[in-house]
C-alpha cells in the first residue's frame, strides 16, 4: 500500500477517535466500564499534530478539504464503488492488483478510495 | 445472542503489543490492515490504558478498515502486563465507521459495561471458552462467517 495512503487511513482513524471522546454518550459509556478519559483527549490531539506533520503537505490539504466538507476524507471501495457517494468506479483501476500502491481519488466526490486487503 | 467473537483462550503474548498482535491474528482481515488497526489500537493504549475491573483490558476503536463489529476475546493464565497493571482477560473491538454515527459502538460499550459490572468477578475466575463468551454476552463465531 502507499504510505501516504496508509498515513491517511491512519488519520482519519484518528480524527474519529478524537471525535469519539468528544461525543458525550461515549465518554460516558467509558466511564462506566471503568475507564479513564481525563487528558486522553488534548493527547490524541496532540499526537494528531505531529503525525500531519509526516503527511505530504499535498495530501494533508486535500484531506482537510475532504473533511470540512463531507465529515469524511476517506473512504473504501466497495463492489466497485465509491462508499461515500456510491459512484462507480473505473473498472480499470478496481481490477488492477496493484490499485493501492498509489493514492486514487472518486471521480465524481473527490474523497480518497482504497481496497481493503 | 447479539454477538459473535473470536475466541483465543491461550494466550501466549508476553506483552500488550504481542497481545493485541495475537487476537488480530484470529480476524480474517489483510495483513496490511492488522497492521493499521494494531497502531490504532496502540495509539488508544498510549493516551489511556483500557484496563477495567478485575484485571479485563479492553483495546478498543472505531476504523474504517473494518465493515462490521469485529470482537475477539483473549485469556492468559500468567497475565499479561498491560503494562503497569497485569491482566488476564482481554476483550479487543473494533466497531466500523458508519454514515448514521457510532450508535452501534456505544451499544456495544454499554453491552460490555454491563457484563462487567453484573459478571466481572466470575469473568475473573472461568476456567472455561464457553463460560467466559457466556458472561461477555457473546457467542462464539462460526469458522469461515
């Protein structure tokens, strides 16, 4: 897979963890099993930061962009669609074994595509 | 019942990372997202251990890498140092990332909440696969689903 691509899957697993300790029912929820989540939150973020930093600037924009606009920057493909707007997909670059060692984007949405392995 | 996991009850991991690595081991995911997932879980770890009652770990996340809940369950008669604190029960989850929001994560959460709240002793001392997926609330997976 690209590394830029797996920076990007990885980010935005990131974003939505820090979304999830922002939201109140979860927070809740792991208080209750017994967890704490006091300053994991300002971490998360700050961790957040420094791995942006490792992240091609090109990409990181695009991401960012993606992500004020739809909420999500990155999405799978699925039988040959895009997950996030359902468009589908050039079979020519779904068939090709090689389609995550570069970064694709959807056609028609622009979010960032990859096939899960 | 609800649920379905993946079940390893012995576990041979010396530490957290090689525990999380082992129950990855047992999803039929690629090796390419083990990997991604494996961070993201360590990341979790990293900004607050998931150690709840009775010595129970609970690595926990949300990833687009996954389309459904993925849930195994891992016991270790030595322990596992998880790091400070040793623990002998480890529920791992990974919840997908959906359009309609976490709802099924926190579901899930307020499922394991309560099993551990009702049944967190006992889950402490099984000595059985069956009876430990019984007190969580799951059932085990069925090969090749």
């Amino acid at each position: 897979m690209d590394k830029q691509l797996e920076k990007l899957i990885s980010l935005h697993d990131l974003d939505v963890m820090i979304a999830d300790l922002n939201r109140k029912e979860i927070r809740d929820r792991e208080v209750d099993m017994g967890l704490h989540t006091e300053g994991a939150l300002e971490e998360l973020k700050g961790l957040r930061d420094n791995y942006c930093k490792s992240i091609n600037r090109k990409w990181r924009g695009l991401y960012n962009q993606l992500t004020r606009h739809y909420g999500n920057a990155v999405v799978p493909a699925l039988v040959g669609r895009c997950t996030g707007c359902l468009t589908r997909l050039p079979t020519a670059v779904c068939s090709d074994p090689e389609r995550n060692l570069k970064i694709h984007t959807c056609p028609t949405c622009g979010r960032i595509i990859y096939w899960a392995d | 019942m609800k649920y379905t996991a993946v079940c390893e009850f012995e576990l041979l991991s010396k530490s957290r990372e090689d525990a999380i690595a082992e129950l990855l081991a047992l999803f039929s995911i690629g090796e390419k997202s083990r990997e991604l997932l494996a961070m993201a879980l360590d990341i979790r770890e990293q900004v607050g251990a998931t150690v709840v009652h009775k010595d129970i770990a609970l690595p926990h996340c949300r990833s687009i890498l996954i389309d459904k809940l993925t849930i195994a369950v891992g016991r270790s008669a030595a322990g596992i140092p998880w790091p400070e604190k040793k623990v002998y029960t480890v529920v791992l989850f990974i919840s997908p990332v959906k359009h309609n929001g976490p709802e099924e994560h926190i579901e899930f959460l307020g499922h394991i909440a309560s099993c551990i709240r009702d049944s967190g002793d006992k889950i402490a001392k099984v000595s059985h696969k069956d009876e430990l997926l019984n007190l969580l609330g799951l059932q085990l997976e069925e090969q090749g689903e």
